[in-house]
C-alpha cells in the first residue's frame, strides 16, 4: 500500500487505485467496482470517476484486499 504525506482528502483515479494501492489491473479495478467490492466512487463527471483516499485507505485497513480466487482466476475482495 501506498504510504506518504498526501492529505487524506486526496481522490485518487482508477489507474493509480489499480497500481499504487491493489497492485492489479485496471480492468480488475473496474471489474471490482461492478460487482460492488470496492469503496464507493465519487462521480466527477459522467466519465470521470475518483476514490476518496482516506476511503480506500480505511478500506484497506478493514482487511479488504484483492485476492485471485483459484476456481475462476479473478479478483475479489474479502476480509482477511
């Protein structure tokens, strides 16, 4: 996980959530949000989508992490 001095109110894109903070794809991101697995979105614009990331950082230390599921091979969230 990411860790420097940025204020908590920082929103943060998908494609940094993607690899500063999950260390997955992009497409898993997107996936994550369809299926409801992921902190909830603030919608900027109609395609311009940001994470708190005082959010995800909570998120994330509630246990929430990204694991592959050995059956289907794709990504999940799960508390530890």
């Amino acid at each position: 996980m990411r860790t420097d001095t940025a204020p908590p109110s920082v929103l943060i894109d998908a494609k940094t959530l993607a690899r500063d903070y999950l260390s997955v794809s992009l497409a898993t991101v997107w996936r994550m949000r369809a299926d409801g697995k992921l902190p909830k979105p603030i919608r900027l614009t109609s395609q311009c989508l940001r994470w708190r990331r005082s959010d995800v950082e909570s998120w994330l230390n509630a246990g929430f992490l990204p694991i592959a599921t050995s059956d289907n091979n794709k990504k999940e969230s799960v508390p530890e």
